[in-house]
C-alpha cells in the first residue's frame, strides 16, 4: 500500500508487493533475493522502470479487498496463494515471494525473470537460509506457551499445562469426579485438532541427524521429503572449500543411476590420506520414525539437491 501511495498509483498491483519485500530488506524474501545475488536497489529500479511504463494493470482487471485500495488480479492472486502457502502459520513474506514467482504472467515474476530467478532456485534458497534472524521468524510466544508438556501412555494422551491460575479454579471443581466433567465432548472437540496439528509439524520437521550424517569428516548433504516438499540440509566443514565441495557432490549425484522410491538421501564426504577429498558414504531409504516424510522418486530428492548446490550469483 505505501508503495502504491508513493508512486500515486491507486491500485495494488504484484508489482508494489515485490517493492514492497524490496523496502523491509530484512524478511526471508528480502534474504533469498540477495542469497541469488541480486542487488535489492537494482531490482527496486527496474520493478519502477518497468511500472513507469504503463499503469499495472487494465480497466476492469481489479478486485476490491476490505481495507485496501483496489488490487490488479495479479496482486490479489498473489496475496490468496500466499495465504494458501502459509497454511495455518502467519503469512510471512517468503510466502509472498513464492506466490510472485508462480504467477508468470505478471510484472513482478517477468522482473525476476529477467534477472535469472526461477521458482526453483527460490525454493532450494528458501530451504538452506530458513527464518532464524531474519524479520519473518516465528514471533516469540508467551512463556506459558513452553510449558505445554505432551506424553504418550499406552493409547492416552497426557496434556499438561502450567496454569497456576486455572488449575486452583478447578482443582475444588474436580474433587470427587472420576474424570468426566460437563462440556467433555465438546474439550475432546477443540483438544484434537490441536494435537493432530502438532503430530503434523513434527512428521515435517527435519531430524536432528539425517540417516548416515555422522559419517561426514568434510562434507555432508541430505534431502528430506517432508510434506510441503524435499527439504535440503548442507553441512562443510570449517575451512573447507564450500565451492570445491558442492561441485564434487553435484557431480556425484548427477552420475546416480536411479534407486527406488525413497523419503530421504545423504551424501557425506571425507578427506582421504592425501588431502583428496572422497565420497564416505551415501545412505537412501524410507526412515521409519518418520511417517510424515513423502515417499517419492530418488530423481526429484537429487533434483532438490542439485539445485541447492548451483553456485550462487
């Protein structure tokens, strides 16, 4: 909106949310970009150059949203596929850079483009820069919130919850009930969606140590197929050769024949007795603590780790 305003257009376009990520700087989006080598203040002139040649949008092209100026359609799909890529999480500006870059026929994935990014690299990007320190990281939630404790008991499970406060509110309320208590169903109603969402978020979430990591002395490279797609993880060690290293693995992986279908790879390397560096092992599968993770073709979990390794600029 502040974009627009400043370039007295009246509606909001693809474009003014691209300027916009431009302006923040300091979002995932922001990051990615400039991971990619592109020069924020460049791509901020081009978007402008490019506006300045003709109103965004046409007549009739624009959708009214509540609180907003009037949108072109590439704007407002770029705002509906970014809410739709957030899911149940705070739509972040990663999210809106994704849904840019998959709109092809506006200004603002036409910019990109131009400047030799494609949704892939984003994607590769996105998964190695992650959100810690940037302005699109979770927000901190209230302490309370991390003293939630789950456990599994045979086929119960046990939520506690540090509340002081409602806990001596119930405690004379419960003395004598053997469990049950009015309003029960409609607890086990808002209870388990919540516990099903946090079963969600740890099948996705990476583990700690991939199958095979531990044997890496130089290098180690892993894909991990959770739900929202391959998950790619690099590791080189402190003073390594990080180019040299990710040409060796690229091409390693592009000589792999083909393997089964599987919901994880690792590559790791070590250092021979002449300083070479060599191949220390490579381990696929279908990890079985890890239900959530897609099974899919060892081909896209190469795809996923060849992009992650393309050299940046």
């Amino acid at each position: 909106l502040r974009e627009a305003l400043a370039l007295k257009h009246r509606e909001i376009a693809a474009e003014h949310v691209l300027l916009g990520i431009v302006r923040e700087g300091e979002g995932l989006a922001a990051l990615i970009l400039t991971k990619h080598g592109i020069e924020l203040e460049d791509l901020r002139r081009q978007v402008i150059s490019r506006l300045g040649a003709g109103a965004p949008g046409r007549k009739g092209r624009f959708r009214r949203v509540p609180g907003f100026s009037a949108m072109t359609a590439g704007a407002a799909t770029a705002s509906e596929r970014a809410a739709a890529l957030a899911g149940d999480e705070p739509v972040a500006s990663h999210h809106y850079l994704r849904a840019l870059v998959e709109d092809t026929n506006s200004a603002a994935a036409r910019t990109l483009a131009a400047l030799g990014v494609t949704p892939e690299a984003i994607e590769a990007k996105l998964a190695e820069v992650g959100t810690a320190g940037t302005t699109d990281a979770p927000p901190n939630q209230p302490e309370r919130a991390g003293r939630a404790k789950l456990a599994v008991e045979g086929e119960s499970i046990v939520v506690e919850l540090a509340e002081p406060d409602l806990a001596r509110r119930l405690r004379p309320l419960l003395s004598g009930r053997a469990g049950e208590v009015p309003g029960s169903e409609t607890l086990w109603r808002a209870v388990l969606p919540a516990l099903a969402n946090v079963a969600n978020q740890l099948e996705s979430m990476p583990s700690p140590d991939p199958p095979g990591w531990s044997e890496a002395g130089v290098a180690a490279l892993s894909v991990t197929s959770i739900p929202d797609g391959p998950g790619v993880r690099f590791w080189a060690r402190p003073g390594a050769d990080t180019g040299a290293v990710k040409a060796f693995l690229a091409d390693w992986l592009r000589q792999r024949p083909a393997g089964d279908d599987c919901n994880y790879l690792t590559v790791t390397l070590g250092e021979a007795d002449d300083g070479r560096v060599v191949l220390s092992g490579f381990s696929s599968g279908i990890a079985p603590d890890r239900p959530g993770w897609r099974t899919r073709p060892v081909s896209q979990l190469v795809a996923a780790a060849l992009a992650a390794l393309e050299p940046e600029g």
